[in-house]
C-alpha cells in the first residue's frame, strides 16, 4: 500500500506539472506569435542569400554561422521555412532526450522528451522559433556520446555550443574539466571541439567583428527587459530613486556575476581534486559538472530567456531520480513544480520569475548530490540501480555489480 501512495503522489504531481504548463501554452498563444524570434533568423539568412550581411537585419545577434545553415529555409516562403525550422529542431530535442534518458537507465524516456516541450520553456522556444531545442539536442547528445566513451565525437557535437556561446560556454568547460586527469579522452574531446569550432566560426569568418559589435549591443541593452530569466531581472522591480541602474549598468549585476565565475571556479577545483567528487564514478562526475555549472550560470546570468532555461534539463533529470522515483520528496517535487510554473509567471507579474525554478532546482540538487556522493564506490552500482538513474558507460567508467555481483541495468 505503501508504494502504491508514493506511486500516486508522484503521478498527481507529474500531471499537476504538465497540465499547468499546457493550460499556459494555449493561454501563451494569444500573448505571443509564432515565429516571432525565427523571423530574425529568416531574414539573416535571406541577406545572406541577397549577398549582404545577416546583420543588416534587425534584432540577429547570433553567429554569423547560423545564418548560412538556415540559407536553405531562407528560399522557401516564411511560415513554411518556420514550420520546417521547428518540426526539424523539435525532433532533434526530442530524439536527443529520448536517447540521453534510455543512457540513463529510464524505463519511459519518453517521459523527458514530452515533459521538456510540454514545459514553457521548451514550448516557447519552439513557439518563437528559437534554438534552444537545437541546443539541447546539441548537449544531450554530446552527454549521451561521452557516456559512451566516444570523446571525439562528443567534441564535434559540443563545439555547435557557438549557435549560443553565451549561454553555452560552461557546459563545455565542466565537460572538459570532467575528464580530468584522463589526457587521452580529454585530447579527444579537445580535438573534435577545435575542429567544429573552427569550422563553425570559419563559416562566417567575414562577418566576426559585425557578429562582436551586435553582442557587444545586446549586453549594453541587457537592461530595461522585465521578460528576462537570470536574478538581475530583479533590478527592473527596484525604485529608481535606488539608483542601482539595470543589466550591465548596475554595480549588482558584476557582484552577482564575479559570485558566480568565483562559485564555477571553485566547483572545477572540487571536481578535480575533491574527495567527495572522486568517489562518484566517472559517468555521474560528468552529467553533475555539466547540470551543476550550467545551473550556477543560468541563474545569474545578466542576458538569457526563459526558454534558455531548457538547457537545466540535464540537471533536473539527475535531481528527479530515473523514472522521476525522486519527486515523491519535497525538494525534488518543489524544483520539478516551480521549473514548469515560474518561468510562465510573467504573464500576470511584470517581472521574470524564472530563476525562482532554477534556484529551487540548484538547492534540491545539493542535498541530492550529497547524498549521491556519501555512497562508497562498493556499494554505487546497487544503490544506482533503484534510484539514481545511472547506466554504467561503455569506456568512460567500467561497468560496475552490485554487492551480490549482479551488473546493475
């Protein structure tokens, strides 16, 4: 009786999620338009064709790179190009956590694919015509080829982390820094990031000063957007007569952000010499540098979106437990509800909420991870098998039993 209540209060809280985060995406569809981000990528893409520069076009910030693959769609009218841009990236995303959960172990994989873009993160990204899906189909993946031991391929996928670098950026540092001290698979992982990435900024090499001059505008202008995701948002609600100014005008702003490079900086010093870190097999050390650090930076960040937030799926994945078997405690359950709530409080609240989600996730995903590393490494495998959610990697940790020597699935 007792498994079968915990059974239902986690089911009633999975459901309480996704129907919240659908009634706000049929809610969401008279507040936005669709294709509102896409039609910046379309229209780069058609100066592009035109042969000008994708930056004539108002509001492309991305790398230039972005706007010569999408050359393709730019020929075609621009509701089809969109339609095809977001069944394209949709399945990417979707296909990429279907495989990352199956690497994990999850019976119903399913179950992160659907809740990923069911969530309002990941439905208004597709809504707008964002990239996000396109991003996280670019982590996962990576994650799911670097659990396999394939490190070259897992480089060649995460250098694409340039369609976003600003976001990006410590999902491929914690990798590398993951994989410390193993030289071989860490100079495999480098070589397959140097070769995408010069290949990616070579595309659009013409165009680079434009591409720094438009990000250069953008964190000038990070200020005066209440939409936004990261804790300074919250100096868009301050009094003026404060004076604490707003984005990168605001002295808050570089205290939170010289917090949170100081915070990343001591999280890769633990990973590469804490005790606590290295008695986590190498599989679990890898998805928590990736979860914890993109967490940290998605939280503070001056610029990002709440569809940016997509991109701590990695994390609530490993918080949750496979098959979700942890949301029947509070602060796996709080972090789950608050992750498909807070972003989409905007709509009643002229602020962004949705750091609110990420830091409930950041904190439930302490205790977790304290619990996970206090487990001795003779007893991992077992312990794993019934609530972690960790398959043993193919190359970047040796398959691991259970005390009773049964490999655990």
């Amino acid at each position: 009786m007792k498994m079968s209540l915990r059974f239902d209060r986690r089911a009633l809280l999975l459901l309480t999620a996704a129907g919240l985060s659908l009634g706000m995406a049929v809610y969401s569809l008279h507040q936005i338009g669709p294709g509102v981000d896409f039609w910046a990528f379309y229209r780069a893409a058609r100066e592009m064709l035109s042969g000008g520069s994708p930056y004539a076009a108002k509001e492309f910030v991305s790398a230039p790179a972005l706007a010569v693959v999408l050359e393709p769609l730019a020929r075609l009218p621009f509701w089809d190009a969109y339609w095809v841009f977001l069944a394209v990236t949709g399945l990417l995303g979707a296909t990429a956590a279907l495989f990352f959960g199956r690497e994990l172990g999850w019976k119903h994989p399913e179950l992160i694919a659907a809740g990923g873009f069911v969530a309002w993160v990941g439905f208004s990204s597709l809504l707008q015509g964002q990239i996000e899906a396109l991003l996280l189909a670019v982590l996962l993946g990576s994650l799911v080829l670097m659990l396999r031991g394939r490190m070259l391929a897992a480089g060649l996928v995460l250098g694409l982390f340039w369609l976003k670098p600003d976001v990006m950026w410590p999902a491929v540092l914690f990798a590398g820094v993951a994989l410390w001290p193993e030289w071989r698979a860490l100079a495999r992982y480098l070589t397959g990031l140097g070769l995408t990435s010069a290949a990616f900024v070579g595309l659009g090499a013409g165009f680079l000063p434009e591409w720094i001059h438009a990000l250069t505008g953008l964190g000038a202008g990070a200020g005066g957007q209440p939409d936004l995701a990261g804790l300074p948002v919250l100096l868009e609600a301050a009094p003026r007569a404060w004076g604490l100014g707003t984005g990168f005008h605001s002295p808050v702003t570089w205290v939170l952000l010289a917090v949170a490079l100081a915070s990343l900086a001591w999280l890769a010093f633990r990973i590469a010499t804490g005790s606590r870190w290295q008695r986590l097999p190498p599989d679990r050390r890898l998805l928590w540098a990736v979860g914890l650090s993109l967490g940290i930076w998605l939280l503070v960040t001056p610029y990002s979106h709440p569809y940016d937030d997509l991109l701590a799926l990695p994390l609530l994945v490993i918080v949750i437990g496979r098959d979700a078997v942890w949301t029947g405690k509070w602060g796996p359950a709080t972090a789950l509800l608050l992750m498909a709530v807070a972003p989409i409080a905007w709509l009643w609240i002229p602020i962004g909420l949705a750091w609110v989600g990420v830091g409930a996730l950041l904190i439930a995903s302490i205790s977790t991870f304290r619990e996970e590393a206090a487990i001795t490494p003779a007893k991992f495998g077992a312990r794993a098998s019934r609530q972690l959610g960790s398959a043993p990697s193919r190359q970047l940790a040796q398959p691991r039993s259970d005390p009773t020597g049964s490999p655990s699935p």
